[in-house]
C-alpha cells in the first residue's frame, strides 16, 4: 500500500479505529461518563432559566389530568410540538417537583449516554480516534447551553434517539445481521421519536445516505426506498414546525421578512462561526449579537466565496483523503440546515446563532479532527509515542475546565444575563429579561434602566414597551406607564396582557371607564376568558370595587363550576360588600373544590366565629377549619392565630382563645404590625373576661390567596 493510499484509509478508517473490547471497553467508558459527570456536575445546582417556566415550572400540562393526552394531541404546547420532550417532564414532575436539579442530572445523564453512543457510532463507521471524538462531544464548552438549560432536554433527547437511529441503520445495513427488518423499524422507530423530541431532527434521511455513500454502498433504487419513509416522516414534521413558528410563535412580520438572498449569505457566514466556536471556543455567550447583513454591501459575499471554495476543495481533495473528510463536512452543513436562517425561528429576533443549534452538527468536524489528531500521532517515531497520551490528556483537560468555568454562567438567571451583557452589552433581549427580573425582586429602578436599554436598542418592541410599562407602574409612574401600554398596543394591537395591565393603571388613575374598556378587550383577545374574568375580578376586588368584582368573579365561575380560586374571591368580595351569607356559601363551595386553601379556610373560620347574625355562627366547625389553616402555615401566620383565637372563644374555650391570641401578638409585634398587635391586646382582654369577639372585622390582604 502506498504512502497515499495508507494515510487515506487512516482517515477514512481502518479496524484500527474500532475501541478495544472486554474490561478496556468498561473503563473507557466509565471515564468518559465520569468526566462528563465532573465536568457538567456545577450545572445540576442551576435554578430554573429563560424558557424553562413555560416548559417546566409553570407549565399546566404537567399537572393536569389530562395534561398527557394535551400534551400529544391538543395545540396546547406552550412552544413548539415537543411531544416527547414535554412526556419526560410529565413523568418527571411527580419526582422533582420544582426543584431544578432533578431536571438537571436528567439532561447530564442524556449527555453522557450521548457521548457513549458517539463512540459506539465512529467505532461502527471504523473512524480512527473514535473514543477521543466522542470525549470531545463531551466535554466541549459549546454543548454546556443544551447540557445545563433545561429548556434544552429536547436537544438532548433528539440526540439520543438520533444517534440510536444511525446505530440501528447500520446494523440493517451489515450483511451479517440476521434479522434486518427488525433493526430498519427500530431505526424508524427511533426517528420518529427524536422527531417527537425535537423537528431538527429531520435532517437524518440525509445522514443515512452519508452513510451509505461512505460505505460504498450504491444507492440505487431500492435504496432510496429505504429511506422514503424517513424523508416522509421528517418533511411532515418539518411542515407543522414552520406552521407552527408562523402560527403559534409569531415568525412573521417586519423582523422575519428577510429576502431569500440575504438568508443565504447569513447562512453561509453562520457555518464560519460555528466552526470557529468549535475550533477556538472563546467568548461563548448565551444570545450573540444579531448580525446586520445586507445584499448590497460586498463584503457579505466574502463568507459565500470562503464557502463555496471550502466546498470545492473537499470534493476535489476526496482522491487522497477517500469519503471521510466529505461526509463530515456534508453531515456538519445539513445538520445545520434548518438553523442557518432559511426557515424562521423566533429566536432569530435575538440573534441568528446559538451554541445549542450546533449539539449533533459538530459530531462532523470533531470526528474529522479527532482522526485527523489519531493519524498524526500514530505516524510520530516509536520512543515519542508517550506524546499521544499527554496530548490527549492536555486537550480533553482543557475542555474540561471551560466547559466546568462554562457552567458557571447557568447558576441563575441573574446570572446568565448578566454574563451575557458582559460578552454582549448591546443584547435587547438580555437588558429585557434582566429588568422584568429586577422588577420581580422590587428593584424598580434597575429595572426601568435596563429596559430602557433594551428600547433604546429595540424600539419597535412591543414586549419591551409592555414590560417598562410594568416597570413604571410598580414605581408609581402611572401617566408613563399608561403612555408605554399604548405605544405596546400601537405595536401589537392584540397584544391581550397589555389591556389588562392597562386596565390595572388606569384604574390607578381613576379612570374607571377607561379600565373596564381594557378588561372587557381582555376578555374577547383571551384564548381562556374565564382566567381574565377571574383576573378582572381581583383587580377590582384590591381597590375596592366590590360589586364589579362579584360581577366578574361570578362570571368566571359560571363558565368554569370547578374554579376554587373564583368562588374564593367571589366570597372575599360578597364578605366586602355586606353580603356575609353568599361570601361563606362561596368559600364553602371553594374548599370543596380545593381543600387545600388556608386563606380561605381563615376567611370562613373568622366568619363563623365572629359573625353578628346568631345563625351564621358555628364554633366548633370555626375551630376546625382555623386548626386546619393554621397547621397547613406552620402556625406562623398572626393573622391565622388571630382567627384560631376567635374560634376557641366562640366555642367557650377561653383559655386557649387567650393563649392563642399572646403568640399571635409576640408574631404580630415581631413582624412590626401595630394595627395587628394593638387589635389583638383588646381581644385578648375580652378572653380572659371569658367573652367572645363579636366585632365586626376586615379580613386584611385583600385577596391573598389569589395570584
């Protein structure tokens, strides 16, 4: 064999590719899950990020009864149709709840399976350095995104059943294998659920002709039948992701409108990038700066000629270097297909590149580079073969530790935005995200500076208009408020959330007809007007508007029965407005819905207790229900105490109605709540007199069980 020829097969890959077998194999990849473990293991103490509401915390197909069925069958996904991805959160949610790390070690677990069947795969194709690829998969610092955001399960399922389909295919195409048939379902089997994981997927018919082109298998006509049903499947589910994109996640309008021609140039400047990202992974951020390309500016055509003379040259260069060079670049660049920018994802309003899009695609260019780095040190003289080890190790190592420093930045959400300002200060979608945060921990005036920033770079943002008017009427702005709603609402007429804060403003500002405009459009844009009539309800319900409130709430609870929440504020609000017999009938109807509510539970208790009307009161059922709510807040509520005290009296329990009251009191004085405590030294006078409270009572908050 010649020179030529011998360094050919070397890349191509010859049996001395394939992994050793027996304990060697179990400890090779007992390292390499190990390394992944320690390598990823500071994500799996990450809270909840961006996205990860919508797909775990808050999401209600998790919980619902037939959130399963929904999940598979209904347009109820809060993004795209995941089905698989959404059914291991289902089943998951009964074990971790909303604590974070389970999800975690999950998508870790995924990875490192991932990594291990990399190596089954390259040891299949007989690429050299299979086990160093599949170490590189792993550890590599651009996998961190879809490793340690739990938003990215779909990414690491996808893979896993991606990755299983390409092992079965091969194992259909061996001659040796005995039962053909069965591994061509399984691998369509497994095709059809990476689909369900995620659409990107749909690129795999591609790969399986790479494979057979590889393995000079002629694809002939019976070939390509093979592989239809593959195609069918992935153009099917290929088609509903862009109705869906289009439909459900608003990819249309000013800021999707790119002409074809610039896509393509984007495209081609993306495959650069991520490369590069691969090859000198530095600066790695969770949003890039959104690229500004233009057709008419010449240099934008400098990545299509570096790209097409790339091109040119693999195909030329297959002669020497055989198919392996060419199909890892082909399966690099048709892996990435549906990201480069010809289909419309919503997040390209953000930035047209992201680490996590590049998960499978880069198994090319690391196989390539792996086997290119086991063919060079094969060829080093025999007393320096002790290099080949040491480089390995250097590399790996240093992967390790920007991937560990990588998964710093996922702690929290505060976190990742602020390090991601830091790689990219003029990131809208950054400034945005770390101002509603800021709004949520009552840091107003942070907040307003950063959503500030994020107009200032994005002004024709409707979200980010919303979100600083939301901002301002935390901090008392009201006229600004108002003014950025309806600059959101110029953007976006139908923007349903802006109406109802909108409402909630001018309903500050007095103008009343003005709110019940805006809460009656709330209702009509709703895809669940019962939510918003409940909503509506609570919000005339905190400022005082009690016969609006019974209106709304009991509109929500004639077109849902079931609704505890909406029979408890019609309750608090019938109770406001004098009406004491409908309140305790609906707190009652409440708790039978929903046992579980304290508040309400408290709210009934008081009633009872201290009612003038002789027939509405009952001691004993008082004292149950106070008992009940006071257990269920770890008896740290005075307000709870208060009530538990007032029942004790109205049974004639004295004593204990006085004792009760002085540890609501030490509470109430150590929560700096005089109203509460000075309240609380004259009923605790009337106990020890042994006389029941018979004055009529506020019940304080307002509606705290509502949110």
């Amino acid at each position: 064999m010649s020179a030529t020829s011998h360094a050919a097969a070397q890349i191509r890959g010859q049996p001395d590719g394939t992994p050793r077998r027996g304990w060697q194999d179990g400890l090779l990849a007992l390292a390499l899950v190990l390394a992944t473990v320690l390598a990823y293991q500071r994500a799996c103490h990450g809270a909840f990020l961006w996205d990860d509401n919508l797909y775990v915390s808050e999401n209600p197909l998790l919980t619902a009864p037939d959130g399963l069925w929904r999940i598979w069958f209904s347009l109820d996904s809060p993004s795209q149709y995941f089905p698989l991805t959404y059914t291991t959160f289902y089943l998951e949610r009964p074990f971790w709840g909303l604590n974070s790390a389970g999800y975690h070690w999950v998508n870790l677990l995924l990875h490192a399976a991932n990594a291990l069947l990399v190596w089954r795969l390259l040891a299949r194709l007989r690429a050299p350095g299979a086990w160093l690829a599949a170490a590189v998969f792993a550890l590599h610092p651009v996998q961190v995104e879809s490793v340690a955001w739990i938003s990215e399960r779909k990414n690491v399922l996808m893979a896993f059943f991606f990755l299983l389909a390409l092992l079965a295919w091969l194992r259909f195409l061996n001659e040796k294998t005995t039962r053909p048939g069965l591994f061509y379902f399984l691998a369509l089997l497994c095709y059809a659920l990476a689909l369900a994981a995620k659409t990107t997927a749909c690129t795999l018919p591609a790969a399986l002709l790479l494979i057979l082109w590889l393995e000079k298998i002629p694809i002939s006509w019976r070939r390509l039948a093979q592989v239809a049903p593959f195609l069918a499947l992935g153009a099917g589910m290929g088609l509903v992701t862009v109705w869906w994109e289009g439909s459900h996640q608003g990819t249309q309008g000013k800021l999707f409108a790119i002409p074809w021609l610039e896509r393509g140039l984007i495209a081609c400047r993306a495959l650069w990038f991520y490369a590069g990202k691969l090859l000198w992974p530095e600066n790695l951020c969770f949003s890039y700066p959104r690229w500004t390309i233009s057709a008419s500016d010449p240099a934008a055509y400098g990545w299509v000629l570096a790209t097409a003379a790339l091109g040119v040259a693999v195909w030329r260069g297959r002669q020497w270097a055989d198919r392996g060079v060419a199909a890892a670049a082909a399966f690099f660049a048709v892996t990435l297909s549906p990201v480069l920018g010809f289909i419309m994802l919503y997040t390209f309003v953000y930035s047209f590149v992201a680490d996590h899009y590049q998960y499978v695609a880069c198994l090319g260019p690391i196989a390539l580079a792996a086997a290119a780095m086991h063919w060079g040190l094969a060829r080093l003289a025999k007393p320096a073969r002790w290099l080949e080890p040491v480089c390995c190790a250097v590399l790996l190592a240093t992967l390790g530790a920007l991937t560990w420093a990588q998964c710093g930045q996922y702690a929290g959400a505060e976190t990742l935005w602020r390090a991601t300002l830091a790689r990219n200060p003029d990131s809208g979608m950054a400034h945005n995200n770390l101002g509603n945060l800021l709004l949520k921990q009552g840091q107003a005036v942070d907040a307003i500076a950063h959503l500030r920033k994020a107009l200032a770079l994005r002004p024709e943002n409707a979200e980010t208009h919303y979100n600083l008017g939301n901002a301002l009427l935390e901090h008392g702005d009201l006229e600004e408020a108002i003014a950025q709603f309806r600059q959101s609402l110029q953007i976006q007429p139908d923007f349903s959330p802006v109406f109802k804060n909108l409402g909630l403003a001018l309903l500050r500002n007095g103008d009343f007809d003005g709110a019940m405009a805006c809460y009656e459009k709330t209702t009509v844009l709703s895809p669940n007007p019962v939510v918003r009539w409940y909503e509506l309800g609570t919000n005339f319900l905190n400022y005082g508007h009690w016969p609006e409130a019974i209106g709304c709430f009991r509109q929500a609870v004639s077109n849902s029965p079931p609704f505890a929440e909406a029979w408890a504020g019609l309750g608090l609000a019938c109770f406001h407005n004098g009406q004491s017999r409908e309140a305790v009938a609906s707190w009652q109807k409440a708790l039978e819905i929903n046992p579980a509510l304290p508040q309400v539970q408290n709210h009934l208790a008081a009633v009872l207790a201290t009612a003038s009307d002789d027939s509405l009161r009952n001691g004993l059922k008082a004292v149950a229900l106070a008992e009940e709510a006071n257990q269920a807040t770890g008896g740290g509520d005075p307000a709870i105490l208060r009530t538990l005290a007032e029942a004790y009296a109205e049974a004639g329990r004295y004593d204990e109605a006085a004792a009760t009251a002085r540890k609501a009191l030490s509470q109430a004085q150590a929560q700096k709540n005089g109203k509460l405590a000075a309240a609380l030294q004259e009923e605790i006078k009337l106990y020890e007199a042994g006389r029941p409270m018979r004055q009529a009572k506020s019940l304080s908050g307002g509606a705290p069980f509502i949110k």
